[in-house]
C-alpha cells in the first residue's frame, strides 16, 4: 500500500491551529476551558466531520472521532493526544499526534482501505497540568486513575472547580460515566514529537517508546514570618523564601545524588507572598516535578527532599508541608504493537530505534486499560514547551506515514489498492 500523506495540508493545519493561542505567535498559550480552547476544538471537530468521522464528547471534553469499521462490534483502535498547552508554549506537542492522527486516517481513506475495527481518534482534555494542577486529566478520567469525585473537586488559581468550569464549557453529564472499561480499545498508538534531544542527535527518523517513566508532582508550602524588609535586623528572622531557596537546591541535589540519568527533577512553580520587594517572605509555595524510569529510585529521591524539608523547617524555624498531587506508576509498550509499529518503519525504509519516554503522556493512562505504544518524530535541539520548539514537515509526515500503517494493521482491515 503506497500512502500519500499530504503535507502541505498537514503543515497548514498545525499552522491554523497553532493561532487558537492567548500568547502572540510563535508562542502558544492555550489552557483548557479558555475561550481559545473552545474554538479550537470547535475547528478540529469541523475538520474531523469533514472527514466522514463520528464525534462523541464525554461529561470533561474528552472527544472521541470515530471511523466506522465493518464489524463495530469489536473494540476500536485508536490514537491520538491532546491539544491545549503548557502557557507559552510551541504549535507541535500534543498537536501532531492528533492532526497527524487525522491526516492518517485521511490517508488511509484515499487509498480505499476498509477497517474490520473501528478506529478513533481521541483528543484528551487537559494533558497539561496548567490549569487544574495535574496533568493527563481527561485521560486519568477515562482509565479510571482519578476518581470522578476527586476531579470534581480541583481547583484552578481562580478557586473556580472543574465541575464549575467544565459546566460552563459546555459538558455537563455525571464524570462518574468518563471512565472505559479494561478492553474498550484493542491497541492505542500516540503519535509524539520527542522533546528531547537523541533522534536528532543520532540522526535517526522515528523512535519506538518501549516505556513511559513514572512522573510525580507536589505541592511545598512554606510558612515562616513576614515583616518590614528594612526594620527587621537579620537575627532570629523566619524568612519563607530563604527556607524555599535550600528546598530548590535540594531538589535538584535530590535528583543528581543517585547518579542515574533518567532521574529528573524540577521546581517549576515558586509563588511567593505578599510577592513586595520590601517585604519579607511570609509565605510560599514551589510546585516539584518529579520523573525516573525507575519508581523505586524516584521514591528514593522524595525521601531525599522530605528529609530536606523536614532539617529545613527546624534549622529555619518555619513550617513546611509537603503534599503529594500524583505519583503514578510507569507504563510499558504492547510487544504487538511495537511489532505492528517495527513492520511499518521497515516496510516505508525508516531508521527507527527503541527509547524511553520521560516526558509522561496520554498513553501512561491508556496503558491501564489497553495495549499501548508510541511513535516519536525529532523536534529540533529537543527543544520542547517553548514557541521555537520545531518539526519538519518531513519528519511529520514520514511519522504519519508509519502511524497510518501501523494502524491498518491493527485495525485488521482490507486495501482497495
Ligand atoms: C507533558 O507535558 C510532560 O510534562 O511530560
Ligand atoms: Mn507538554
Ligand atoms: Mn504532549
């Protein structure tokens, strides 16, 4: 089967989407539930009707669009990922798995092939932490990971609930009906750009993620005193930011002291209060990411940091409390669809290798409920979450491409042609 994967489309598809943004381009900024959200998923949802695909939304957004196969009653494939970004972020993570995603199924379309299994492409809400403080939120939802009433609850910075939010967007059924059952899908396979530096490096066309390293975040509160940032002499202060200031070190030393690369650690959010410069911190609190291939040695590093927390806050004299927000587990590829996805890369003469995701993704959470894998394309310098993050369209399409074999493959499906 010869496939045309029409890039120019692609490129100006990824271009469209890319101007549903809050940020001033090249930058994209585009949070679940905003305004740009909702007419960006209107647009998507336009170009996958134009495509013949069914669309179902549940009760948190999750869109499903679905290519009827010849016997429905199996369970689809699918693939897929999300669309809303980190603030200031790139036009290409989470948007090439999904309008690549369409751009498969179109190719297969026009070269006349016909699914046995149905196969969808799924949009997930939310993967990025951004508004409600975890991430993979639609995809928690429908694995069952997070429960309904724990969701209903989260908060954004506005102290707005996501029952409250997601209303006013526009989904209302119970979240308690979101999750899937074990087996609802046969295979999922996400398309994905890098964000990290090897494909490019090794000049090697596509990677095959063989696993997902186990991501943890928390939440550090500080409390110590604040005062008059010139009447308060230095003894005996309790200064918040101070205590902050050996707690980010230490995450870092957390992360570098067992020696392993795959151990990765960062402070991503330090809020500080009142936040004047003639002030002294009273209050604040760093938001911890925390990753490692490993789970055993990531929980090893957490120790490192609440022993930190713990000689911090009594040296210091302040309090401090740390909260877990998740801490998941790792996922591992299907060996069959790694196979499906290995035949693809030979059959279209693609250098491909096996490597191991350590950015998380929608598929760690579809892991709990189906067979899954991913496909990596470069981006370039590994740069990602940043608006020069940047993928050819040749690199794109040379991913479409295996994307769209492979999931003929599993869809078990005639050609035409
Ligand atoms: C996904 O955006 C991640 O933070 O890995
Ligand atoms: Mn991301
Ligand atoms: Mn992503």
């Amino acid at each position: 089967m010869n496939l045309e994967i029409e890039e120019t489309r692609l490129t100006s598809e990824i271009d469209a989407l890319a101007r549903f943004s809050d940020a001033e381009a090249p930058a994209v900024t585009r949070v679940v539930f905003t305004e740009q959200d909702r007419k960006a998923r209107v647009w998507l949802k336009e170009r996958c009707r134009e495509a013949g695909l069914n669309i179902r939304e549940d009760a948190v957004g999750n869109t499903f669009a679905r290519w009827e196969g010849s016997k429905p009653e199996l369970p689809a494939i699918a693939t897929g990922s999300h669309i809303d970004s980190i603030p200031h972020a790139g036009r290409y993570d989470g948007v090439v798995g999904v309008l690549g995603g369409l751009e498969a199924i179109r190719a297969l379309q026009s070269r006349g092939f016909q699914p046995r299994r149905s196969i969808e492409l799924i949009i997930f809400t939310s993967e990025e932490p951004t508004r409600f403080g975890i991430g993979c939120l639609g995809s928690r939802l429908l694995s069952g990971a997070l429960a309904p009433d724990a969701a209903a609850v989260l908060r954004d910075d506005e102290e707005n609930t996501l029952e409250v939010v997601r209303h006013r967007a526009g989904f209302t059924g119970p979240l308690d009906r979101i999750q899937l059952q074990s087996g609802a899908y046969s295979a999922f396979v996400e398309l994905h750009i890098e964000q990290g530096p090897i494909l490019e490096q090794e000049k090697i066309g596509l990677g095959l993620v063989t696993s997902i390293a186990a991501p943890a975040s928390f939440r550090v509160r500080i409390d110590g005193e604040g005062g008059h940032a010139g009447g308060r002499l230095m003894p005996g202060r309790r200064d918040a930011l101070c205590a902050a200031a050996e707690i980010i070190l230490a995450v870092e030393g957390a992360a570098l002291a067992g020696g392993a690369v795959d151990t990765v650690a960062t402070v991503g959010i330090c809020e500080v209060h009142p936040g004047a410069i003639n002030s002294i911190p009273s209050q604040v609190q760093l938001g911890i990411d925390l990753r490692d291939t490993d789970p055993a040695r990531r929980d090893i590093a957490q120790g490192r940091i609440e022993l930190v927390c713990r000689e911090v806050a009594e040296r210091r004299g302040v309090s401090i409390a740390m909260e877990t927000i998740n801490s998941d587990p790792p996922a591992q590829s299907s060996p069959e669809i790694l196979a499906a996805l290995t035949t693809a890369c030979e059959k279209e003469g693609c250098r491909f290798r096996a490597m191991v995701s350590r950015a998380y993704h929608d598929s760690l959470f579809m892991s709990q409920i189906a067979p899954v894998a991913m496909l990596f394309i470069p981006c370039r310098g590994g740069v990602s979450h940043r608006p020069d993050e940047y993928s050819s369209p040749l690199e794109i399409a040379r991913g479409v491409r295996v994307l769209a074999r492979t999931l003929a493959t599993l869809a078990d499906g005639e050609s035409q042609s």
